[in-house]
C-alpha cells in the first residue's frame, strides 16, 4: 500500500519471519520492504507475555508492502490465525 493510503496495519516484534510465496525485497535506508508479488502468507513469530512463542499467520495480497525495521515487522493486515510455539517449520 503506497503512502497516505489508509488501510489496516499490524505492527509485530518478531524472532522470526517466514515469507510463504512470492516477494521482491527493496532494501531501503530505514530497513527493508518486501512486496508480495502475488497473494501470499507470511508467519511471523514473537513471544507473548509470559515468554512462550506464537506465531501469528497473515495473508497479503498481490502488491502489498511489508516493511522490516530492525525487530519490527509492519504488516498491511490484521493477523488471520494465531498458532501455539513456532509453527516455522524447514522442508
């Protein structure tokens, strides 16, 4: 979503990102944006209050932003699951 459009946001203090689909990565002075190329996912792991770890799941359309910032994580969207530990898993 370009700037000075109004839309939904969700601002995440992550350990870990999990980009599922397509992206193109800008790296800008500030941090680094990543753009959904086509309707994508990703998954986004923190901690919660009492430090156990949940990871939060988002669906970004085709042509969204997600803009990193040392350990923060913009995300155009509210999360559409919420999953107990690291639901990060490698193939």
């Amino acid at each position: 979503m370009p700037f000075g459009v109004p839309s939904v946001h969700q601002v995440i203090k992550y350990l870990v990102i999990d980009f599922e689909g397509k992206f193109l990565r800008s790296w800008l002075i500030q941090g680094c944006m990543y753009t959904a190329s086509a309707d994508a996912s990703i998954l986004v792991v923190t901690d919660d209050e009492t430090g156990n770890t949940v990871t939060y799941v988002f669906k970004v359309p085709a042509g969204e932003e997600i803009w990193v910032d040392r350990n923060l994580v913009h995300i155009p969207a509210h999360c559409a699951k919420q999953v107990k530990g690291n639901a990060i898993k490698c193939p």
